[in-house]
C-alpha cells in the first residue's frame, strides 16, 4: 500500500502529459500501418516477443537463446521489412498530417452498394468485352499498390468503373483499387504470381489477380479483353465464367460476414 502511495505522489500533470503523447503517437502510427500489409508481419513480432518473454520466465534456455538471436537480427530486418510504411511515416510527419485525426468506418449498406455497383460494371465491360481489373481491399491494406496508380477517391459506381476500362484511355491497362465504397485509385500495377502450372490462355491481368491475391487477403474480379468472361481470384484461386447471379453471391459471402454464402465456388478449378 504504501508502494502505491509513493508512485502517486510522485505523479503529477506533467507525467500524466507525456502519458497522452505517447498514447497518441501509438494511436497515430497503429492507423498509419492499418491499410497496409505490415500489420500481419506486425503481429508476428508482437508473437515472438511474447514467447521470449515465456521461455525466460519459464527458463527453457535453447528456446530463449534461438529467440534472442532471431530478435538481434530482426532489429536489422525491421527497417527493410517497414521500408514502405517508414516512408510513408516520415512523409505525413513532413506534411502534418501525423498529427491529423481521422475516422472512417466500413457500414454493410456501403459494402452492399459496392458489391450491387461492381456487378453491374463487370456485366456491362463482361458485354463489350472490355478488359477490366478491379481489386477490392479487406483485411490486408493494398496502399503499396494504390500508391503505383492514378489517386482518384471517388465512391464507387458502375459508371466510373465504365469509363475509367474505356479502350485507349491512360487508366485501361492498370488495376483499380476499392477500399470500402471508395475508388482508391486506378491504373495500378501488381505483382503477377509465379505460379507456372496456370493454363497459358491466362492473360497479364489474370495473372496479377492471382499475384496480388497470393500476397494479400484482397478479391480481384477480371473481366477478359478476348472472351468477356468474369472471373474472381481469392486465396490464389482463380474461378472463371461467373455469370452475374454467381458473381454477386461471391462477392457478398466475401465481403459480408453475416451473409450465407455458397463457398463452394472457390473450391472449383480454374477452366483448362
């Protein structure tokens, strides 16, 4: 009891200050890293601190001394590892906008308006046989890659989605990217994958639909520039000739949790 009472009466405004600032500074750069893919290698920091902390405590010296070794040579990966997010750090605390403060919140009704509007788009170009590449964000933040395209920060709507694919316009080869309701950008590149087993029919915009969704948790829906038909890429599988009925329900078991879905499309080969 009398520990207690020497702690609080050493405590005074100014500590209780410099408690609130690094509460914020922790809050500001916890948002910063939250659309981007270093929350999950975040994670598995957070995993291996923990376990050294249990094997010193639990004296298992071989597992506390292979820890510690990882963790001396993590100490040089760390900033490789975070070049991206580092950059975008400095980059904010440069412009002032660290220290803005922003909240946004992902509403079914909105993600039931994207899903209704990305269909609807796809149906048209799928028709016209229009090529198009649109990847939808969850979990995993895709700004690495929203950073390579064209800003445009628009709500989704079929009729953007439409003219930004147009033939022979700057953004018709590249990606769009969605996050939320919201258009992030578009002519975007992305990592191809390098799987060699894939038919040879796969076009480049098949191919960086199961890239990006072999390196993050997001859904790519291809529409084909030779044949029209809509594919959608998860996990690394790539389900081609989606008619609109099958598309929708994907897409709303993917992105709506408490949707029933039928997820016995992602388990279906891609067509020879």
């Amino acid at each position: 009891m009398n520990a207690w009472l020497n702690v609080l009466s050493k405590f005074n405004v100014l500590n209780a200050i410099d408690i609130l600032i690094v509460a914020f500074v922790l809050y500001r750069l916890l948002l910063m890293i939250r659309g981007t893919r270093a929350v999950p290698l975040l994670k598995g920091v957070v995993v291996i601190l923990v376990a050294t902390a249990l094997s010193s405590a639990l004296h298992l010296e071989a597992l506390n001394w292979l820890l510690n070794k990882i963790i001396t040579i993590g100490v040089i990966a760390i900033p490789i590892v975070f070049q991206p997010e580092l950059r975008r750090a400095l980059d904010q605390l440069g412009r002032g906008g660290f220290f803005s403060i922003s909240f946004t919140a992902d509403r079914a009704d909105a993600q039931q308006q994207t899903i209704a509007e990305v269909v609807k788009a796809t149906q048209v170009l799928s028709k016209t046989k229009i090529g198009a590449l649109l990847v939808i964000e969850r979990k995993t933040g895709l700004s690495e890659y929203a950073e390579t395209g064209t800003q445009i920060e628009g709500l989704v709507s079929s009729e953007l989605l439409i003219n930004t694919f147009i033939p022979n316009t700057p953004l018709h080869d590249g990606a769009v990217v969605i996050r939320g309701n919201r258009i992030v950008s578009a002519g975007c590149f992305l990592p191809l994958t390098d799987n060699r087993d894939l038919n040879r029919e796969l076009g480049t915009r098949h191919r960086a639909a199961i890239g990006v969704t072999e390196q993050t948790d997001a859904i790519a829906v291809v529409v084909s520039e030779e044949t029209g038909k809509v594919s959608l890429a998860v996990d690394g599988v790539l389900t081609r000739g989606l008619q609109e009925a099958d598309l929708h329900e994907l897409l709303a078991s993917l992105l709506l949790p408490k949707r029933s879905s039928r997820l016995h499309f992602l388990h279906r080969k891609a067509e020879s």
